[in-house]
C-alpha cells in the first residue's frame, strides 16, 4: 500500500502562509451528525446545536353563545352554488326530527319558531326537504364521505401512538338527543331517536317549504306525514332529467338529486375519505353506514355540536403547555375572573392560562356545558344560548382584558396568582382572540374600558396614527390608515379589531419585542403587544368574504386597489355608522381579520371547522421564527471574480433563501447582496424541475408519459381537498391555492418558495476540483485528457448547487449558464435546473400542509445532505458529477451528470438509489466520496449511516456508471444500532483508491482494504477494527489520515454525535485521537490485537486560558506528554473545555497538522425564554505527531497586532461562539499578491474576514465558522 505522503512542519510554516485561511473556509463544516434522533427509525427532523424554547401564546376562544347556534342547517339565507342559489331560512329553529327538544330556553318555545324537517322518501318530497337533507347544500347534514368520529374525551399524547379516549359509537335505534343524557324509555317524548322506523305516520310542525325570500323564517304548518329519518340526498348532475346550469346541476330543482336510505339495502358507496369501512371497498356495508348515520346524529347534526366536537378535537392534539388559553362569550356579563381581583372584566369566563392535562378537560368541560334543552338549568357560568349577537361588545370586552397590565394581566408570566407583574415578564408572547360564530352582529357603538372608565371606539382604521411606536434594534411604525385596511365607518368590528391592535396594550413597563414580520397584509409586522384576531364564520358569507379563498382573495385585490370599498352608501347611516346589511356585516368580520393581521375562515361543515380551528392553533403557534444565515461559500478567484453565497434559512417558518456577495478587486465584499434566488426565480412552468420515476429521469410533473409516473403518484400523500397536479404545481412555485392571511386555501402560505437550507452545503461547479487525475498510470483512459478537461470546468460560468427541506436540489447559475436551459434566462442567479428526489416524494404533501412545521404535521428535512462534486471517465469521455445524500431527509443517495456544455434536465439524472433497493442504506449523513479502483471502475463510497434496517455499520459502494450496488458489512450478526460514519479514502501515486477508513457509532474505527488484483473490498485487519472504543464513543465524522514518519498511517479521528434527541444533554467526555496503522499492518493486513485507549498515551488541554492582550478571545494551550512509539500506537486527546464537547465536523490536515473544530451543544431549555440558549466550540490547530518532542511555537495571533510572532503567547486553540457561519477565504487580493509583504504573513497562519473585507492578520478573528442551527419549535 501507498501512503500519503508526509510534509516537514517547517515546509508547512513556509509554504502554507495563506492554506490554513483557505480551509478554514474551504472544509466542509456541515456536522457529518448534527441532528437529533426523535425515535428509533429516524434522526430527528430538527437543529440541535442551539436551543431555544418558545413562549406559548396566549389564546383566548370566545365562543358565540347566540341561540341560532342550535340551527342544523348552514348557512342561512343565500345558498350560493355553482348552478344556482338555494334559498334557507335566517332566524328559524327547525330540527331534523320532530322528537328533538331542543328549543330557545329565554323564549321557551318549543321547536323554537320553526318545524321538523320532512324526511318523506315518497314521491311527495319536496325540492326544500332534498336541500336540507343534502351535504352538498345544507353543509351540516350528514355527509357519506366523512367519518364521524364520536366526541373525543381525552388524548394521551405521552404515548406513542398516542391513546384517546371517546365517547361511544352512537345507538342507531336510541340515538341520544344530547350525548351526555342517557336514554330514558320511559321519557315522553323520548330523549332519543330511533333511526330506523321507516315512513312512521308522524303528526308534527312540518317544515316542507323554503321561504319567500331568502332568510326570511319559514311558514311551518302541522299536519300528519311519513318520516324516515335514515335518508340523505346527493346532487348529481347525472341523474335523469336534471337540468344543468353554468356546468352544474340545479340545486333547486328536484331530478338533480339523487337518495339515498341508510335503512334501505344501498348500495352505500364508500370513499377514500372513509376509514370505518372496508378499504378499497367500492361500496361501505349497511351496518357501517347507519353507525355513521347515527354518531352524524348524535355528535355534529347542530352547529353547536359541530363547535363541541371540534374543539376539543383541535385542543386536545396540542402538547402540554404549548399554549395558554382561556375562554368567553359573546354574552358573558363582567365578572371577577380571581378571588383578590379588582378589575371587572367583561366576556371572559376564564382568563389565559397553561394548557395541560388539567386545563384542557376543563376546556372540554367548559364548552360542552351549553345546552338548549329541557334539561338546562341555572348555573354560573351560564350554559344557555342568548338572543342576539353582540359581536362588537364581545370583542372589545376580550380586547379589554388583553390590556390589563396588573399582576393578574395575560402578559404576565403567571397570570392566574397574580404575584408577578408585567415588567418582569416574557415580552415576546404573542396574543389572539378566535372568534367562532354563526351570525351578523346586532349591536352598535362598541366602547373600550380599559382606563377605568367607557370611551368610544371610532373610525380606528381611517385615522392615522400621530405617533410612533417603537423598538429594540431601532424599530418603528407609525399606522398611516393604507389600504386596505382603511375605511370611512366609525364603530365597526373591523374598528374594534385595529384598536387593540394598532395600540400597544401594555405601553409602559415592557419591552416592545414581540416576533414581527413584514408589513404586508399576510403579515403581522407589529412588535409591541397587541391582540390578534382569528374569525371562524359558520356559513357567513358576504360580498368580500366570499364562498371561495380565491374568489375572497380577488376581491380584496380590488379592495387593496382602491376599486372596491368595504361599504357601500346605502349602508350608511348618520355619522358614517354601519347599518344591517349581511353581506356587508359579513364583510366587517373579514376585515377585523385584516386590520389585526389575522386569518378569516369560512366554515360550512364539520371537517372544515376542523381544519379552520387546526389552521389558527398553528398559526398561533407559528410565530415569527429566526433567519439564520447558512454555511457561505465564496469562489476562489474563479473567472476573476469573487463571490460569496450565503445560504438562509428562517425557523418555524421553515422558508429559506441564497444571497450572493460580490467582492471588489481588494476582496472587500459588498454590504448588499447582488441577487437573492428568491428574488427571481423562474415563473412556475418555466422552472426546469427533473426527477427519478424509478428507472430514469422524468420531468417534475403529474400527468404526461414524462412525468413522475405511477410509482412516484403512489407515493405521494395528498393534503385534504389537493388534487395531484394541484400539489406539484404548488411545489413548483404556484401560489394561487396557498393559505393566506384571508382566507383558507388547499395549502400552508409561504414566505418565501425556497424553502429552509439547514444542513446542505453549498457546493459550487466551476473550476474548483482538481482530484489530479493526471497523474493516474500511463495508459489509462482520460489520463492524457485530464488537464484540458480542467480547463473545459475553470472555463464554464459557475453553478451553484445546494438542497433545501422542501424537497428540492437547486441549481443557480451566476454570470450566465452553458449549462442551463436555453429557454431560461441567464441573468445572475437564476435557478436553471432543479431535482427532486424520488426519496422525497413522500413528504411533500406534509410540506404543503397547512399546519406544517406544528406538532401534528412537524418539520421533516428532504435534501438536506452533503453535496460532493468529483470527476470520472465514463463512456469514453471525463464527465463532471454530482453525489448528494438525503441527509436526514431519506435513506437514499442519488448522482447527477453536470458536465460542462450539456443541457441539465431528466437525462442529468444517473440513478438514485434507497433503502428500496438495499435495506443497508440508513441516513447518510457523512459525504460521499468518488474514486477509481485499480480494475478501473468508478465507485462511489458512502457510510450507510444509522437507522438502516439491521443496523449494521456497513460500507456501501455503488457503481458511478450503473449503479450497481455492492457492500462490506463490517458488523456482526448480532449488532443492531448501529451505522457506518463518513469515509476517508487513501489512494496510492497512481491515483488508485487502495484503502478506505470509516468509524462507526459503536466507537470502533474500521479499515477497508482493496485487493489490488481483483479490487474486492474486504475488512482489513483480519476483519478486526484499527480502533476499539465503545459506543459511549461514537465516530460520525470522517477520519483525518497522515504518514508517520517511522512508516504507516496516523489515522485521526474524533468522536461524539449529534442526532438523538438526548444528544445536547449528553454531558459524557468525548475524545480526540491519534492512531498508528503501523507498516506491519499495512503489510500484513492483520493486526494482532486492536488499538484502545490503554495503547495511547494522553495529552491534555489546559482548562485554564493562557494569559494574552486579546480581549474577549480565550485562548488554549496543550500539555504534550512524550510518546514512545516502541510501546504506544498514538496519543488521545479528552475534550474537556466545556461539558457535552463533541466532534462532530471533518476534520482537515494541512501538511502535518490537524486542524478541528468543536461544539458543545446548549442544553435544552427548561423554561420559556424569548432568547435562545446558544452553543459553545473551540477550535483547534495541533501537530498530528503530537508528544513531549514537540517543539512548541507561537502561531496564532494573542496579542491583536496582526502580527505572530514571539510576542504573543503560544496556544493551540480558542474559544468560538457555536452559532454563526463557516467563511470561504477568498485568495489573497491584489494588495498581498506577495504574503511576504503583507503585515508579515510569512509570521503565521493570519488571515481576517471583517465587514466583507480580508486581511493578512489572525484567524482567530474568524471566530463563527458553524452555521448557525437555532430551533424555537412549536
């Protein structure tokens, strides 16, 4: 075996004034394992390195308490369909079986002013009983394509899965009225229905006829009729005879409908949405539709019972104490929420507090207590519903108590003693109010309390502000009443909602830093404290607030525009006061969605109310998260020029972005970037998207034999309501179905459409590998060629790669492309070819969710892994390649041909292969690396990582041309955990990989020999690690290899990981070491026993800094201990600075030195704060023939001279934040072209990065090189 060659220390000294600067930018700093393990199949989905805990916002849900929330119909009035519009009723209390005693308590009519449904499945059926009986018109009746779950008890999220407890499948012949009410049979009427008596002659106040108009109440008459309450009815546009309108069928006329009789003998058919009948059953049994008929009825026929499903549904999903909530009514008179209060406070019934296990029953509790029955009785609070709906009032009294700022305040830390005050509480908590209601507000003139005494509240969002508002960091806002949140009306609940907005609630005594956005209307850009406004309308339609997120969104464009106003004149009154117009009324709850930068939702069913109350508890806990800039990497004096690109990423919001610096002809870089991908990426049907349908590149699309095909289709999981198309057309860039700050589309909005780059390097294609291939044995093919292959690459514009956790490999070319598509423009950092591994597939419809990046849909990675660029002579030509792995995005691994001068596109795509294909491939983390054996073959060598099927540490090689799959397992039978870390190859003078190193998470380094005749690979050593450790000890980065100078390899490695969960508290001392694979062994390619520790001599950090000028920079010394390489095989170095140090990183050689960086993570935080707790690392440069022999010498700068010399003091390493970016030095600028002029270079290894400027002066000023990982998740 060849070994590396070995260089002097003071050839080193002299020849590499400016290679220590250059790799401390050039190494791949992304952790080979920076990652936490959540279970035991999978690394975790998010950042360890710094750790932050949110602060739960507050949430208030107030409830309307009106008593048309009994109604089981929505919406009222105008039933606005596609192919026409049905009239219902508004104010009428009709029921769906006439033994149902619900009734308005206040007014004690029963059956309230209204009737029964009929339920006739005779000819004499009326068009209006069809209506209410369908879901495609009356959203709240029962729906076949729904599972109807009963109402949800408690759920134990400590469990995985977790448990949940319900209440019981409904009786479909005692069908309870009020579910928590047992059946009594000898009730007269009964307290229950019997679902399946059919066409019983029942004398009732029938209902059978819409009103004259539009919410008008219904004319109700009684009289004897057939009743069958198992029939529901469908809109079909098939149906024989029905007429169709504007592409759809009639919904008022009677042949468009289509019934159908739980009591009849079907057929019942089944959808994909069903989960309690058989699955790719075309039709459900008799048995399973009447059990879902009857837990509709039980459980959500009523408005008021969808609430009391839904809530707690959507509360009980949350962890403990994500939030802190509290409850009111539109109804609730002021009371005194705490035994010492002194404020009066209106509305609330229970101020915010902590949601745990306790808390969320008493939410439950609370909400399914109101009732409108004969069982009602008086209590406090009251559980009655109301005549009315004082929506103004309501939300002024919630917005009142949002500014109380005494001890019992819901900004203070502990609201509920009210020991402390607002001054020494969270600043950063954010605060809603989620309003549910059915109805139009009645009441008028909304006044504030919260001075002590009753002040009007007026045209609050027409009036601009006088003063500003401002912040830490030099904030400030001053409300300039813009469209289009501006109108002329004075006293509207849009009015209401911008007053406890626009104001700071809590002026005095506590920082204005709450989590802000931009100043946009999908934006919160407010940083004091401020109340939020969420609104769920139930069928409330207007004429902004349309039926459609895209119809709302259009007209609000014309609202912002100025060519549509809120009101019109004829719903004006006297002193521009709002008089009663629905569709205007309906409007203003939009608004005052929009004046607070909240979200409007237009609910019509169940699963909707769901998803809305869902959607507002992740946006709650969505807030603003951190941009943290990423891994920057500059070019080296490419095409003469030097550029900096700066990977971004923002937290919770998990959006991202690539900015580009240019450096002048002195190598100061710009302040301001000169393009940003997200800036102009391409439009999405020009985006040139490819990706792996399983046998060969296909176009990223859904339909078309070029597709993604039928393999990747299934593999996809779409969000509810998206379509195929739909979904990859919003991963392409469409933004037309997205979320928004309006209303609810199919998917979660995004800030930006890159998504977060976390872990992914930038690697740039330009003129940047040299593997020195020309210097491969004479004879070999492309060896004669290589040279001028490296300039074909120094010639091409660059191309910029890099992943990002949506799914996507980017590729942005800068000055112009060759290599991009021609039909893409080639201005500066356009994205000009883009791919999406057949790996990530799985995850985009998560990525779409709208409640992504929450507990119940978190953050995932996708391409999160290293990109390695390599050349290699396939097919009779040198061809240029891309390896990347998915990180802890998928188990799988794919290459890419980005030869200079062809079209990136499908056929770019090599293969991509997973743990589909081989069971052994776990999460690669580490970099893949490419190299040529001796038979000639081009293999590409990868660690299979953790969390492969048997977990093995296993050493996988795939064939560069084919990819052909081939594998060294060097575990035993009986491992199980473990995984093969990063490889390092060792290749002989012919540039001939004839050896590989890898360690793996059991502690234990393994050497892999290639058999120079056949190029088998095998375990070297007899099949026995170099390196026996322990798993205490795991080896995740790739090893360092040097020569020794008495013969053989000095293998350096470090140890620690950072992919579990526990990781960051893992306090345990981890270890540098340096390791002989003496020449015998080489030879021999047996050891007679493994290395440990006890073969290794220590050398030590001293804990305490050495004594410099340098303020603020802590610099260390080692105490190098004598080894005799007659007895020892190398040194070990314990990590010993900081508690839980790790290394995580490659480590570099530069000649014979080491050079490594450290990080010990922080540890989790216990409490919310609105700061993260940051990391800390070290950095260090030491000799790898470490021992008392060693002459030490001076050679970082101490002393802040910019000078090394033998003024300062010597020291191996120092002290770094573990939060920041790596740096590409760029080569030195024309003013130090001779380092032997330049501030004396020649002294040492200086070189600074400051304000975008280099200079020929200490590293140690380069003090961030990790990118920065913070996490404040959900």
């Amino acid at each position: 075996m060849i070994r590396p060659s070995r260089h002097h220390r003071q050839g080193f000294i002299r020849a590499m004034r400016w290679a220590l600067a250059l790799v401390l930018g050039l190494q791949a700093l992304t952790p080979t394992a920076a990652r936490a393990q959540s279970s035991t199949t999978a690394p975790s989905q998010n950042p360890l390195l710094s750790q932050g805990s949110v602060v739960p916002p507050n949430m208030m849900v107030t409830l309307d308490t009106s008593w048309s929330m009994i109604y089981p119909y929505i919406p009222e009035g105008d039933v606005k369909l596609p192919g026409g519009i049905a009239k219902f009723p508004g104010f009428t209390s009709v029921i769906i079986h006439p033994d149902d005693n619900r009734y308005t308590v206040d007014q004690g009519r029963a059956k309230g002013d209204g009737g029964a449904i009929p339920s006739d499945s005779t000819s004499n059926a009326s068009v209006f009983q069809m209506q209410m009986r369908s879901p495609d018109v009356n959203g709240l009746y029962y729906n076949p394509a729904v599972t109807y779950k009963p109402w949800l008890k408690s759920k134990d999220l400590s469990k995985s899965p977790a448990t949940e407890v319900r209440y019981p499948n409904a009786s479909f012949k005692q069908a309870l009225f009020n579910p928590d009410v047992p059946a009594n049979t000898a009730a007269t009427p009964p307290n229950y229905a019997d679902l399946s008596l059919v066409q019983a002659a029942r004398t009732a106040v029938w209902c059978n006829n819409p009103p004259a108009n539009s919410g008008d109440k219904l004319t109700c008459t009684s009289t004897s009729k057939p009743f069958n309450p198992g029939l529901y009815y469908r809109l079909d546009g098939t149906a024989t005879g029905c007429p169709i309108v504007n592409g759809a069928p009639n919904p008022n006329d009677a042949r468009c409908y289509t019934k159908y009789d739980v009591n009849g003998t079907g057929p019942f058919p089944n959808y994909s949405t069903r989960t309690d009948c058989t699955k790719g059953a075309s039709t459900c049994t008799q048995a399973q539709e009447q059990q879902n008929f009857a837990n509709w009825f039980v459980y959500y026929r009523a408005r008021l019972l969808m609430a009391q499903a839904a809530l707690p549904e959507t509360f009980l999903q949350l962890k403990d104490n994500k939030m802190r909530t509290g409850w009111a009514t539109i109804h609730q008179p002021g009371s005194l929420l705490y035994p010492d209060d002194t404020k009066n406070t209106r509305n609330v019934i229970s101020g915010v507090s902590g949601m745990d296990a306790q808390r969320k029953q008493q939410l439950v509790s609370w909400i399914r207590a109101f009732k409108s029955d004969n069982t009602v009785t008086n209590s406090t609070p009251d559980p009655t519903m109301h005549p009315g709906t004082p929506l103004l009032s309501a939300m002024a009294g919630v917005g009142d108590y949002f500014s109380r700022t005494d001890g019992h305040s819901p900004w203070a830390d502990d609201p509920v003693s009210g020991t402390g005050t607002v001054a020494n509480s969270l600043s950063c908590r954010r605060s809603y109010n989620l309003l549910i209601t059915d109805g139009y507000y009645t009441d008028s003139k909304p006044q504030t309390y919260a001075s002590g005494s009753a002040a009007p509240i007026g045209n609050e969002d027409g009036t601009a502000a006088k003063t500003a508002i401002t912040g830490p960091n030099n904030q400030s806002y001053t409300y300039s009443a813009p469209l289009p949140y501006a109108d002329k009306m004075s006293g509207t609940l849009a009015d209401v909602a911008m007053h406890y907005w626009v104001n700071d609630l809590v002026p005095d005594g506590m920082p204005n830093n709450v989590p802000a956005g931009k100043d946009v209307i999908t934006q919160d850009p407010a940083f004091w404290q401020h109340l939020v406004q969420f609104a769920i309308g139930l069928g409330v339609t207007g004429n902004i607030a349309a039926d459609t997120p895209q119809a709302t969104n259009a007209q609000l464009k014309l609202v912002a525009a100025g060519t549509k106003g809120w009101w019109d004149s004829t719903d004006v009154a006297n002193n521009n006061a709002p008089v009663s117009s629905n569709d205007h009324l309906a409007d203003d709850l939009l608004h005052a969605t929009v004046n607070s930068r909240g979200q409007y939702f237009k609910v019509s069913n169940p699963v909707a109310l769901t998803t809305a109350l869902t959607t507002a508890l992740s946006r709650a806990n969505q807030q603003t998260g951190l941009k943290q800039a990423g891994l920057a990497l500059q070019s080296i004096n490419t095409g003469g020029a030097n550029v900096k690109y700066v990977p971004e990423y923002t937290t919770v919001s998990w959006t991202g972005d690539v900015k580009a610096y240019d450096a002048d002809a002195s190598g100061n870089f710009s302040t301001k970037y000169a393009w940003s991908a997200n800036e102009q990426l391409p439009a999405p049907a020009d985006r040139n998207i490819a990706t792996w349908n399983g046998s060969k590149g296909a176009y990223f699309q859904w339909d078309g034999t070029t597709g993604i095909g039928a393999n990747n289709q299934a593999l996809i999981q779409l969000p509810s309501g998206a379509t195929g198309p739909q979904l990859i057309d919003y991963i392409r860039g469409d933004t037309s179905n997205e979320d928004n700050g309006v209303s609810m589309g199919l998917f979660r909005q995004r800030d930006s459409l890159i998504a977060d780059i976390v872990d992914s390097a930038p690697t740039l294609l330009q003129g940047n590998v040299n593997l020195r291939y020309d210097l491969l044995a004479a004879g070999t093919p492309g060896q004669s060629t290589y040279n001028a292959f490296l300039a074909t690459k120094a010639a091409r514009p660059p191309l910029l790669f890099v992943g990002d956790n949506g799914g996507i490999l980017h590729a942005f070319a800068d000055y112009g492309s060759t290599v991009s598509d021609a039909n893409i423009s080639k201005q500066r950092g356009q994205e000009v070819f883009a791919y999406v591994p057949q790996a990530a597939m799985a995850g985009l419809g998560s990525f779409a969710s709208r409640d992504y990046g929450t507990d119940s849909t978190p953050h995932h990675y996708a391409v999160d892994g290293p990109l390695t660029e390599s050349d290699a002579y396939l097919s009779g030509a040198w061809q240029n390649v891309l390896i990347g792995t998915m990180g802890a995005g998928g188990r799988a691994i794919f290459a890419l041909n980005v030869t200079p001068g062809t079209k990136l596109g499908p056929a770019s795509v090599m293969w991509e292969k997973s743990s589909t294909d081989d069971g052994d491939f776990g999460y690669m983390i580490g970099d893949a690396q490419v190299g040529m054996l001796p038979n000639g073959h081009w293999t590409v060598f990868v660690g299979n990582g953790p969390y492969s099927d048997k977990g093995h540490a296993v050493l996988m090689l795939i064939d560069l041309s084919t990819g052909f799959i081939t594998k060294v397992d060097a575990s035993s039978q009986a491992d199980s955990g473990n995984g093969l870390g990063a490889v390092q190859l060792v290749k002989n003078s012919n540039q001939q990989v004839v050896a590989i190193y890898a360690g793996d998470l059991e502690g234990k380094l393994w050497r892999f020999d290639v058999n120079p005749s056949d190029s088998s690979i095998s375990v070297g050593l007899g099949g026995q690690p170099l390196f026996a450790g322990s798993s205490a000890q795991p080896i995740t980065a790739a090893p360092a290899v040097v020569s020794n100078p008495k013969g053989g390899n000095m293998v350096v490695f470090g140890t620690g990981k950072l992919f579990d969960d526990k990781d960051p508290g893992d306090t345990s001392t981890q270890t540098l070491y340096g390791v002989w694979d003496t020449p015998s062994n080489l030879l021999s390619g047996l050891a007679s026993n493994n290395i440990t520790r006890n073969d290794l001599i220590a050398q030590q950090i001293i804990q305490a800094p050495v004594t410099t000028n340098k303020a603020g920079q802590d610099f260390y010394d080692i105490q190098f201990n004598d080894i005799d390489y007659k007895s020892k095989k190398g040194w070990f170095l314990d990590l010993t600075l900081s508690a839980g140090l790790r290394l995580v990183y490659p480590l570099t050689v530069v000649r014979d030195y080491v050079l490594f960086n450290t990080v010990a993570p922080a540890a989790p935080s216990a409490e919310p704060n609105c700061s993260p707790t940051p990391g800390v690392g070290y950095t260090f440069l030491l000799p790898t023939l470490m021992g008392g022999h060693y002459t030490k010498t001076q050679i970082w700068d101490t002393t802040g001279d910019n000078v090394v010399d033998k003024t300062d003091t010597i020291a191996y390493g120092y002290k770094t934040d573990a939060t920041g970016r790596g740096i590409a030095i760029p080569a030195p600028p024309p003013k130090c072209s001779d380092p032997t002029k330049c501030f004396k270079c020649q002294a040492g290894f200086n070189l600074r990065v400051e304000n975008g400027k280099a200079y020929c002066v200490p590293i140690t000023t380069v003090t961030s090189r990790i990118w920065r990982q913070l996490l404040n998740h959900p």
